[in-house]
C-alpha cells in the first residue's frame, strides 16, 4: 500500500509503501505503471533488497492493480507513434520510437549519416564517472554541447538516474540505446545512438557509459562495464575519437581495482580493437602515479598516452551540480577517480575545438 509520495524526478517517482505494516522505499516509473497515489495497492519488485543490492536499494513497482494506466495512442492500430521494444519479451517491455525509424524527425539525418566526422567520443565504464566528464569538459568550455548515450549494461530505464535528470541543463540530450530506454532520444545500437548524439543533439562531445549500477563477477570478463571497449570499436568505425576514461584507483579496498582497474585494462587492452586516447591526469598522488605508469605500460602498446594539466579540475569538480559519488566514495575520497574523469572530458573538448579551428573558414564541422 502506497502510504507517501515522497520526490519525484524526471521519468519517476519515489514512494514510502508498507509491506507487513513496514515502510519501505519504492521507486515506480509512471510511464509504465501510472501516476500512484496513496492509498493504491502496489504489486512489488523487492528482489534488490532482499539481495542487499547497493544502487538505489528500492523495491520496484510493478503495477498498480486497482488503476491500471491508459494504453499508449495507437496501440494495436498503427506504429506511428514508433514499434522499437525496448526491455523485450519482459512483462514491462517499453514500445518507443527510434530515430532510425521513418516517423521520427530525425530518420532522414540519421539514414544520410554514415561518420562521425571526428567528434570525441569519451567512454567510461561507470555511470559514476558522467559528471566528474561533463565538469572537466565544461571547465574550458561551457558553452561545448554534451550528449550521453546510455548503455543497457546497469539500469534499463534513464529515468532511475538522478544523475541525468541533475545535469539536464549541461546536457543537449541523452540517447538510449540498445534495451535502455527513456533517454530523450532512443536508438538500437551505440552506432545509431553515436550518430544521433552527433546530427539531432549537435553535440560537440558525446559521452558513453552504461546506465546506473553495473553487474560484475569479480572476474576481468565478468563485468558489464567492459562493453565500453567496444563503445570506442563503434566510435573508430564511424570515425568518431575516442577518449577512454580510465577508472583509477587508490581507494578501493579491492586489490584489483588499485591503480587502473583489471576492468579498464580488460576493456581497452583486450576489447578495444581500435587506438583510442587515454588521458592520464597531471598531479596524481602517490603511491597511485607510480603504480598507474608500471601498468600503463601495456596499453600504450595500441593507444595513446596522452599526459593532461589539472589547474582548474578539481575546482570544476567541486561545482558539479549532482553529487560526485562511487561505489559509495565521494571526491575526496577516491580524488584520483574523478581527476581522471574529467582530465579525459577536457582532453575531448580540446579535440573538438581543434576539429573546428581546422575546418576552412566560415565552415563548421556540423556542414
């Protein structure tokens, strides 16, 4: 039973309900299950809280039995309204419109495109590191127009991260791809989200993670979060630049996650098949920059190091308007984290500005 309506963001709502006479937190998404109100009986999802899953640790709503929300327009008559599946062959699968589909406004753009035409693309493995990117591209450049393509490795629905919804006014959009859903735009595949980033949202820089939470094993191959090599094999194909944000380390009690992580050495060393540039971030404390050049070693065999000033980062991070958190650790925390995150934003950013100032005059990349 729904006994509070508690904040809501964009795309969802939080809820006090009680299960046995006790409040629980619970998360429903109206666009799929209507707008609860209290007093409404809730059918629950609450399997992360009986595995003590750390994001977000709400029970789910499934449906509200006794109001069951209006079929969407067009239902069952025709597909103008879009006929991509998004979370497919699932009780809650979403029916949404692709850009690459004849009705959408951007089809024609997207069925023409078939480059990036240099924009940067950065990739990160965690949902964590998109603000941390965002502060260090906007550090030099704010006015730099910012797309986020949301992976389906953690959370399918974008409308479970606050973190999106608090960057929406530094972000041209978010793109959806693969079974996320809920972004601004959606898309089948990285590629077509890549190409929708660049020719509906006009960005200048598109960032790649995967939605928030990841699923990991404790092995190198079992992590969700490898998949952003083959987000820089898709920026490479459509002769985007890529920029992989290392996920580095001097915090996390794990001994494989010290320095770079086995994750992001798995990913660019063995995923990534394409160069790609990886930016290492002036000024990293020690013991971590000595253990993070000893491991660097190998993953300069196919990309390149690229060595990035910090004056004014860490000052851009702190002005980051959604709290800088991961794996439970805020900035000062796990510093180094971050500082690589927005060390590989402001390296984007300045190969979007050269991409500019070598087009011939009065010819912007966007021609």
């Amino acid at each position: 039973m729904v006994a509070e309506v508690r904040r809501r963001w964009r795309g969802a709502v939080e809820l006090t309900v009680t299960v046995d006479g006790a409040p629980t937190r619970a998360l429903a998404y109206p666009e799929l299950v209507g707008e609860p109100e209290p007093g409404d009986r809730v059918l629950l999802n609450v399997n992360a809280q009986l595995m003590g899953l750390g994001t977000g640790g709400y029970a789910l709503v499934v449906a509200l039995p006794d109001r069951l929300p209006p079929d969407p327009p067009g239902t069952g008559t025709d597909r103008a309204g879009g006929h991509v599946v998004k979370a497919r062959y699932t009780p809650l699968q979403a029916i949404v419109r692709g850009v690459e589909e004849p009705t959408s406004p951007h089809h024609a753009a997207i069925a023409a495109a078939d480059t990036l035409a240099g924009m940067p693309v950065v990739t990160a493995d965690l949902h964590s590191a998109l603000p941390a990117i965002v502060a260090g591209i906007h550090a030099d450049h704010p006015q730099a127009r910012i797309a986020y393509v949301m992976t389906d490795g953690g959370a399918l629905p974008a409308w479970f991260s606050r973190t999106v919804d608090g960057l929406r006014d530094r972000l041209a959009g978010t793109v959806t791809v693969g079974q996320a859903f809920g972004g601004d735009l959606e898309a089948v595949t990285t590629h077509s989200g890549l190409l929708a980033a660049r020719y509906a949202l006009g960005a200048d820089v598109a960032v790649v993670t995967q939605g928030p939470g990841n699923l990991g094993a404790g092995l190198p191959w079992a992590f969700s979060g490898v998949a952003v090599g083959e987000a820089v094999n898709a920026a490479a194909a459509l002769g985007g630049r890529a920029v992989g944000a290392l996920r580095i380390s001097d915090a996390d009690p794990r001994a494989r996650h010290q320095g770079i992580s086995h994750h992001s050495l798995t990913a660019y060393g063995r995923v990534a098949l394409a160069p790609c540039d990886l930016p290492l971030p002036d000024g990293l404390a020690e013991p971590l920059a000595a253990k993070v050049e000893e491991q660097i070693a190998d993953l300069s065999v196919r990309h390149r190091i690229v060595r990035v000033a910090t004056d004014g980062l860490d000052a851009a991070l702190r002005a980051s308007p959604v709290p800088l958190s991961t794996m439970g650790r805020a900035l000062d925390a796990d510093h180094g984290y971050f500082l690589t995150a927005a060390a590989a934003g402001r390296h984007a950013v300045g190969l979007a500005v050269q991409e500019d100032d070598e087009q011939p005059a009065g010819q912007h990349r966007d021609q």
